[in-house]
C-alpha cells in the first residue's frame, strides 16, 4: 500500500467501478488511475478529486464532464 508523504490521502481518486465492488465484498486493494493502492474505507464526497486522477481521466474520455464521479474512489 502507497504510504508516500500523504499527499494522495487528501483526495478522492478514480477508480474502476467493478475493482470498488470486489474491494467491498472481499477487502482486496484498489489502484487508482494515478497508482495510489488502497483500500476504500471513507467517503470520497468529502474530499476534492485528484488532480492527477482528474487529468489522467479526462485524457482517456475525451474531457468534457460526461460521467463526472464514476468510478471516483
């Protein structure tokens, strides 16, 4: 698990949706798009989205806000 200089514990990240559920059935870890290895345990709507998350999805869909907070871990 990512225990860095805690920069990553301030945000909420993206995740795949189906990691999330596998990760609440059975506790397993979760990687962000922006690598952080984790496992959920806190609401991700009390902190803003990584910024690294952010442009790592926006990237892959295109931009625009179509989906915004699918997949936000």
């Amino acid at each position: 698990m990512s225990h860095g200089d805690g920069d990553h514990e301030r945000f909420a990240h993206y995740v795949q949706k189906d990691k999330i559920m596998a990760s609440a059935l059975d506790g397993t870890p979760v990687v962000a798009l922006c690598g952080k290895v984790w496992v959920p345990g806190r609401d991700p709507k009390k902190y803003p989205v990584c910024p690294m998350c952010k442009e790592i999805y926006e990237s892959m869909s295109g931009g625009g806000d179509e989906g915004k907070g699918d997949g936000k871990k």
